[in-house]
C-alpha cells in the first residue's frame, strides 16, 4: 500500500473522535438525502443539479461532487470509512457554501425571517466538526481503524 493510503486509514483509537463524526455524519445525512432522493422535502438529484448547474452555474461535477459529498460522506462519517476523505469533502462543500451564498446574509442564521437568507454560523460549526476528523481519522468504532489494523 502506498503511504498515502496508510494515512488515509491511519487513526487512533480513541472515543473522542467517534461523537462528532457520528453526531456529524447524523446531521449531514439528511442534507444529503434531500439533494440525492429528495427525501425530507427535498428536490432529489435531478432537480438539485438541475439548481445547482443552471440556476448557481456551478459545473456539472461540482454539483455532483456536492450532492455525493454530502450523502454518501454523511454515510462514511457514521461509520468511520474513509473519514478524513469525508470531512475534506465537507470542509470543501461549507467552504463554497459560505463564499459563494452565505456571506452576504451575515453571520446569523435567519432565525426570524428578518435577513435576505441564511448565515453561514452553521457551516461554520460544520468545518469546526470536520477539521479535526481530518487531521486524526475516524478514532473508535470506525471502520478506517479496523482497515488500518487488519489490512495496512
């Protein structure tokens, strides 16, 4: 195995870093079920690509990339598989949320319908959670340990 796979499964064993990921991966899971099967009173895929490529102009594999990010990286944080490739991609989708959205709303949430939209305090707490997950990986009970321990 090449050293940069080691590093992607290499993390320790430590609780610490099961709650955020696990409560993370939780509350992204949705977001990305709204975008992917249009679950929780979402579009679904066609129409979120649709949105993101037409009506924001993002490219097609952007908005690809966000829509897999968020559902299936939502899916590798709950079970501690490929963790640190799951919070990147996170740490990427809330960082262009917030340049490309969110700054102009301020930093509050619109948490009274009185801001133009959202603030990005959210995405903040999001990148927050992520960082450290990709510096350290899964920790316990994740699946990147158990490929780590058995396999690299």
């Amino acid at each position: 195995m090449t050293t940069f796979m080691k590093y992607l499964f290499q993390t320790n064993d430590n609780f610490s870093y099961w709650v955020p990921r696990v409560i993370l991966g939780c509350v992204m899971l949705p977001h990305g079920a709204q975008k992917l099967f249009g679950w929780f009173g979402g579009f679904g895929f066609t129409n979120t690509m649709t949105y993101f490529t037409q009506t924001t102009g993002l490219p097609w594999i952007i908005a690809f990339l966000i829509i897999m990010g968020e559902s299936l990286g939502s899916l590798g944080l709950i079970l501690g598989f490929f963790t640190r490739l799951s919070a990147l991609g996170l740490i990427c989708i809330m960082v262009g949320a917030i340049i490309t959205v969110h700054i102009p709303n301020g930093f509050f949430m619109n948490w009274f319908g009185k801001q133009a939209g959202e603030g990005f305090e959210y995405h903040l707490l999001v990148i927050g959670m992520s960082i450290p997950l990709l510096i350290s990986g899964g920790g316990k009970y994740s699946v990147d340990v158990l490929i780590h321990k058995n396999f690299l």
